[in-house]
C-alpha cells in the first residue's frame, strides 16, 4: 500500500486536532523535550509557524486510509539533521515504527539531502533505541538534560 506525507501546514482542523490528541498522549509525551500537555491554541501557532520556517518540516504519516504516526525534520541543514518520530498511540498494529522510520530516512536522504541523521533519545526509551539500531543509527555520545540522560545517535547516507 503506498505511503502518502500529509505536511503539517497542509492538513485540515480534524487533522490538527487528532495529531495534537497523539502528542498529549502519555505514551509519546513521555518521550518528549516538552513532556507539558500541549493547548490547542499553542499547537495551531506552531503548525502556523512552520510555514515561514526553511528550517523545520512536520508530516502527518498515512498509510491507504490509515493514519500511521508523525515524522519530522528539525535543523536542518546541509551538514545534518535531526529526527522526530511518533506512531500513532491509538493504532493497535505492529511495525508502524519500522514503516514510519523508513519512510523518514528516504525523505532525509533522497529529498533533503542530509548527509547525516541525529536522533536523540531518552536511554530509558528502549523501543525506540531498538528501532534506530535495526536501521544503522550508532551511539555517538550521551547527555544530561533535566537529570535525564539522552542518548545522541547518527545514521550517515553512505551507511543507509
Ligand atoms: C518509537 C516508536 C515510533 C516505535 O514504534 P513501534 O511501533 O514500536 O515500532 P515497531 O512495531 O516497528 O517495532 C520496533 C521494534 O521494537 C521492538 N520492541 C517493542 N517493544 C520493545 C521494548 N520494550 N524494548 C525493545 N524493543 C522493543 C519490536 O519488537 C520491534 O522489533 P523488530 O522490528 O526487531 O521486530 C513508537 O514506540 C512510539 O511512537 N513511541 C512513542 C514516541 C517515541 O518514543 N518517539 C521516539 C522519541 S526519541
């Protein structure tokens, strides 16, 4: 089935609104910089804010007719980016993680040209750590914020 890139500033009210339901879910917000519930009023303002910005690009995942989850590309510049990535947390299907992340890496690699991918990960998220592993990302180094410790991990092009 083909697998279709809805951009955020694109999508329409109901939409917006299931996205911003995913991200306030416990499941994904725990995985978050940002683990605050997000208002409705703010998460408008920032799909409003991404049209103006060169350096951000939000995509709804779909699959057929099926909603699968959120990618997205943060800093984006032309020596790296980084990854954002959440499968819808209503889905009770397996492999929607595998499916959304490589989708992500063809449109970072063939479309935005980055050479190389950063994801950041909490060291307690071993879901998500398992699923950068499976397609090549390495552990670069690791960080404190807020007394949590966050994994930083790089997939280059040549290795894809
Ligand atoms: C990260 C996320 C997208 C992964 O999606 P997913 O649906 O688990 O992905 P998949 O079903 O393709 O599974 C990925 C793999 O992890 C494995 N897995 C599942 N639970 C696991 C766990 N607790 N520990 C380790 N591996 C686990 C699966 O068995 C699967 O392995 P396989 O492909 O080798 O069989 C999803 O868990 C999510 O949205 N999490 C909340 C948001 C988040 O954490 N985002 C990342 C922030 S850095």
């Amino acid at each position: 089935m083909s697998v279709q890139l809805r951009n955020f500033t694109t999508l329409n009210a109901q939409q917006k609104a299931m996205i911003l339901e995913w991200r306030n879910h416990p499941s994904v917000r725990a995985n978050m910089y940002n683990t605050d519930t997000i208002s409705q009023e703010e998460h408008l303002a920032f799909i409003d804010s991404l049209v103006k910005r060169e350096d951000k690009r939000y995509f709804l995942v779909q699959e057929g007719k099926e909603d699968i989850g959120v990618i997205d590309f943060n800093a984006i510049s032309t020596i790296s980016t980084k990854l954002g990535i959440y499968a819808n947390p209503f889905l009770a299907k397996k492999g929607m993680g595998t499916l959304l992340m490589k989708t992500l890496i063809a449109y970072a690699f063939d479309v935005l040209k980055t050479p190389t991918l950063e994801a950041e990960v909490f060291a307690h998220n071993e879901r998500a750590i398992h699923l950068y592993e499976k397609f090549g990302f390495q552990e670069k180094f690791r960080r404190f914020i807020n007394e949590k410790e966050i994994i930083c991990m790089e997939l280059d092009n040549e290795n894809r």
